[in-house]
C-alpha cells in the first residue's frame, strides 16, 4: 500500500491537482492513507466558506451550481465542487450525472469538482463528504459548493457540514401547507426559486415569505429568490446574498461557532463508527454471542438482553481494538 | 471497492445515446460513473484526475477516434494518471491494432455483451490495483 510520504505532501502543499485527485479516492474509499492525510491536514482548514446546496431531484441544483462556478471562477476564485449522487440499493452501482450540467466549466482553471455515490447514506450525502470537503479546504480553496441528492422531506446532513445552506425549490410543488412543514423547509440560509420562468413562481415566492416572516429566527432572515439558472438569471443576486450571509456569520461570531460544532459533530460520527465496527466485528466473530444471535433469530430470547450482553461483554474485554 | 468510471462522448460526437446505454449498464454491474458527456480529450483527462478515475469509457461514432482517441492516452501519461482507457462506439477493425499500439487497452464493438465489457474492466483494474 502506499503511504503518506514527504512527497505527496509536498506535491500536495505545491498544489498539484494530480496528487489531490489521487489522495481524495484515497479518502472517499476511507483508506488508511486517507486517514492519514486526514490527520496530518486537520488544521490546515477552516478557510473556505462552504455552501450547501440541496432541494428535489430536478430543481436545477447541478445548473445552479455551474453557474456560479462560472461567475466565481471570471473572479479569480478558487473553488471546490462536491456533488452527490445515490447509489443504487440493489447493486451498488451509481449514475452521477451532475458534471454534464458543468460542462461549461471545464474550461476554467481553479475548479475541481468530484463527484460521490451516496453508497447507502442516507442523509443526503456521502459518508465521506465531510472528509472530502476537509481536504479540499486544505488545498486552499476559497470556496466549496456542496450539491446533495435530490432530497424530499427530512435529509438534513447538508447543515452540518455547510456555512451557508440554500435550499433550491421549483414552482408548483404544492400549497403553503407544505412550506409550514417542519424538516428541509427550516434549514435554509436562502431560498431559491429556480425554474421561475414557469407558473406559480410568484406563488411560491409569496408563500416562503410568509413562512420566513413568521419565523423565529431574529438576527438573519433568509432571502427568497427567483432565478432562472439556464439563463443565468437572477445568479449575480444569489452569490451577493451568498457573500452577504458570510459576511453576517463571521460579524456575529457564529463562523468561529458553527466550526466548533462541526468538529464536535464529527468527533462523535467517527467515535460511533469506530463503535460500530467494534460491535460489528464481535457479533461476527465471537462464538459465544454467535450462539446467543442464533437464539435471537429463532426467537427464544428477546434482543434486548443479549444487546446487553454484547456490550457487556464488550467492556470486559476493554473494547480492544 | 467501488470501481470509478469516467465516461465521455469524445469530442464534438453528438450519438450519446450508446454512450448513455453502457453508463447505465455499468451501473447496473456495480460501478460507479461518472458521466461528462461530450468532452475534448484535455477536459476530459482533467475529469478523470479530480474523480480518481480507474477507467476512462471513450465513445465515438464520428470518426474521430483515431485522432481524438490515442490523444486521450498520451495527455494522460503526460499528467501522470494512469487510468484504462476503453474505447466504443463505432470504429472499423482495421483500426484496432493502431489504437492498441497507441495505448487504447480494449474496443468494444456494438454487439458487445455487458458482461464480457465489465469482466474485463474488473479484470485489468484487479491486477493494476495490485
């Protein structure tokens, strides 16, 4: 296996996009020189200002995202684009499509886009979108785009990982009964109606607002805003408001806060798959709690006590790894 | 692990349907990929370096594979990458031992079955990983 040398890094430090390339499937296959890297970067980040964008399959998210590339990258930006796509249930296999909506991009230097499987996440992103926005974070970008699945109600991961998150919807997706749901409607930074050359524009846009002014949330109230991404219309107001609400986190201090929270969360994600591999591997490979699974799955003893066995026993053995 | 495919319609080529068809079967075989649509060789080795590309899927029903093709190969030796490059599409027999020498690993003809394609692409990039 190769390791993390002097020289990768180094590359890596010279900004060689074939080193990144190499050592980002290294992280999106959670390999150990992905970890590695991970480790040996983990303060070189904090830097970019990381934009989620989410909504339903078809809204526009991939375009949207094109666009603004297009119009960050004619001023000098250097951008990072990580967009998901899901993974097939049953086989495993992806489509991920969202480049072909960037092929205009292809010719701007400072812009590297990847593209992820979901791979049975099912939050809306890939398991290691955050490890993969970390990296390019370290490779000094200013800004990264993050484009989740098409989503329906209740994908949030995007909030975790995301400075600014907008949320992209289409005209016509039902009444404001749905815009008062709880769940994706309450996420976003900013809204946008896309596609608002179709009916209902003027509709959605109206029954957001409401939404927005009756929210409880005092110090920043979310934009709402009409574009028309195939047309770049409307995309220039987008990126101010995107500016603007950077510029509102780090006056208020929740840049610095929203950093800390990330990293507790992910403290806890990777203490908890490091858990769950723990389990995993014992109730794979211990005879003794092989014996008492096959009881549970013939129904002569309830999961919840041999759960606490398992644990149990777990602790006994100092849950050496 | 998951194998990464790139695939791209080469150059100005606009029959993508076949190019579409074979993505959707590689994923249906348990890849995943990665679909740039038409692209110049440069962009598209560039695509295949930012996704960690194992195989670049070439197709082509324009002509333009004998140009278009091995140019593919030599820029992406010359960035250091080292992904399979397979060609499809429609390209006469006579043409094959030029491409092969230019470094294209294999040309899938239109009745190609998906099995024989995949086999091949888990084959090459098994012993390349090892």
């Amino acid at each position: 296996m190769v390791s993390l040398s002097d020289e990768l890094i180094e590359k890596f430090d010279q900004k060689d996009e074939v080193v990144l390339g190499k050592l980002l499937k290294e992280v999106e296959n959670q390999t150990e020189l992905g970890f590695e890297l991970l480790k040996h970067k983990a303060f070189q980040k904090g830097k970019a200002h990381i934009v989620g964008i989410t909504g339903p399959p078809g809204s526009g998210k991939s375009t949207l995202v094109g666009k603004i590339c297009k119009s960050l990258a004619q001023k000098g930006l250097k951008i990072g684009v990580v967009c998901i796509d899901p993974t097939s249930p049953f086989t495993k296999g992806a489509l991920l499509g969202d480049r072909v909506r960037m092929q205009e991009l292809a010719k701007y230097p400072n812009i590297f886009i990847k593209s992820l499987a979901t791979r049975g996440n099912l939050g809306g992103l890939a398991g290691s979108t955050a490890d993969v926005v970390q990296v390019l974070d370290a490779f000094d970008k200013d800004i990264i785009l993050l484009e989740t699945v098409g989503v329906g109600q209740a994908e949030f991961d995007v909030l975790d990982i995301s400075d600014t998150v907008v949320l992209v919807n289409v005209p016509g997706l039902g009444d404001s009964l749905q815009t008062l749901k709880a769940g994706i409607m309450e996420i976003a930074d900013l809204y946008v109606i896309n596609q608002s050359d179709r009916p209902g524009a003027d509709e959605s846009v109206k029954d957001l607002r409401m939404m927005v002014n009756e929210s409880k949330k005092e110090d920043w109230k979310p934009p709402i805003l009409k574009t028309i991404a195939t047309q770049q219309e409307g995309v220039e107001e987008l990126i101010d408001q995107i500016h603007r609400h950077k510029s509102f986190l780090r006056n208020s201090g929740q840049w610095a806060k929203i950093r800390q929270n990330r990293h507790m969360k992910r403290l806890r994600g990777v203490t908890n798959s490091y858990i769950t591999e723990i389990v995993e591997n014992t109730m794979r490979n211990d005879p003794l709690i092989q014996k008492r699974i096959e009881e549970v799955k013939r129904g002569e003893i309830d999961p919840f006590t041999v759960s606490n066995e398992i644990i149990r026993h777990l602790f006994q053995k100092q849950l050496t790894l | 692990m998951q194998i990464k495919v790139v695939m791209a319609k080469l150059g100005l080529d606009i029959h993508w349907r076949g190019a579409l068809v074979v993505s959707r079967m590689l994923r249906d075989e348990g890849m995943e990929v990665v679909y740039l649509g038409n692209q110049f060789p440069e962009q598209i080795v560039d695509a295949a370096i930012q996704e960690g590309a194992d195989v670049i899927g070439l197709s082509t029903l324009g002509g333009n594979h004998l140009t278009l093709g091995p140019k593919v190969v030599e820029i992406m030796k010359a960035k250091g990458m080292d992904s399979l490059v397979i060609m499809g599409g429609v390209i006469p027999e006579d043409d094959f031992p030029l491409l092969k020498e230019a470094g294209i690993a294999e040309i899938f003809g239109p009745e190609t079955r998906i099995e024989e394609m995949a086999n091949f692409i888990r084959a090459r990039v098994k012993t390349e990983i090892a």
